[in-house]
C-alpha cells in the first residue's frame, strides 16, 4: 500500500512567489505590447483616412476634406481629433460638412485613455484635385491620457506621414488636458 504525500506550505509559498515575480515581470512588457497596438491602430486609421482623401480628391477632380467630429457627427471647429474624425467630399466647396457633401468615411472615437490632437493652425485638412493638402505640414500629437508615451506625426503637403517621438511639451500637454 502506498502512502500518499501532499504538499508542504513551504513549497506553495514558494511556488506563489515564483508565479509573483513572473506575473510583475510579464504585465508590464504585455501592457506596453497593447498600448502599442492601440498606437499602431490609429496610425493605420489616420492613413488610410488620408489616402481616401488623397484619392478621391485626385481621381474626382474635387475637394475632400478630414475634419476633427464631434458626438453629432459633425465637423468641430478645434484641435481635438480623440472623438473620431470624418472624411467627405465638399461638393458645395464651403470646408462644412453639411447636406449637400458626400460622407465617404467616419472614424469612431479613439480608444478610452488616448488622445489625438493636430496643430492650431490646422482644423481641417483640405485636398485639392491635384492631391495636394493646402496649407502647412499638419502636426499631430498622439499620447496616452498620462502622458506616459507620446508620438508626433507629422503630414506634409504631398500626404506622406513621418512618425517621430514627442518632445517634453507635448507630453506635458498631454497630462494638462
């Protein structure tokens, strides 16, 4: 007859600190894994948004416009692109997304603790049958609510995004908002 042994209250303990350690070690590197898909997912979105705009602007001979929206679904007049922004074509050429303009694309609100923000100097991103945007190069800031990771993307005139890492004010805006 075989006697049967359990276990010692040393060995679980020492088998939850190794499951302790493990879990403090590996939730941190899984947190930054998702934060950085959330990140890439907006990028993706924002792309693609430009691209539509791009191309329709170019392939219809029209204008097209990005604009910042807000819970209506309406263009806001602000910096703040974190609710979701639209893409239309102004056929009545007014920059206002209204009844007689063609809605081609609505991007949801962002994820919850992010935030996409662009230059003051530009609301609204306008293409034009060449496929140009007017204006300067758009500056956006795209950072987590605590301002623990913070991106610049930056689009120039030609539609073409360079992503560069954000500088100390941006991250203090980013905790300010």
């Amino acid at each position: 007859m075989k006697t049967m042994q359990g276990i010692s209250v040393v060995e679980v303990v020492l088998a939850l600190a190794i499951a302790a350690l493990l879990a403090g070690v590996a939730a941190p590197a899984a947190l930054s894994a998702f934060l950085a898909v959330r990140y890439a997912s907006v990028r993706a979105a924002l792309g693609e948004s430009v691209l539509v705009s791009n191309r329709l602007s170019a392939a219809s001979g029209g204008v097209a416009v990005l604009c910042p929206s807000d819970p209506r679904g309406h263009c806001r007049d602000g910096t703040d692109w974190s609710s979701g922004w639209l893409v239309y074509a102004d056929i009545d050429q007014d920059r206002s997304f209204g009844a007689h303009d063609i809605l081609l694309q609505r991007q949801p609100p962002l994820a919850e603790g992010l935030r996409l923000v662009s230059t003051d100097g530009r609301r609204r991103i306008v293409f034009h049958p060449d496929g140009s945007s007017s204006g300067s190069n758009v500056t956006f800031s795209l950072c987590s609510r605590s301002g623990d990771r913070v991106e610049t993307l930056v689009l120039s005139n030609a539609g073409r995004f360079r992503i560069a890492p954000g500088s100390d004010e941006q991250r203090r805006a980013c905790r300010g908002r």
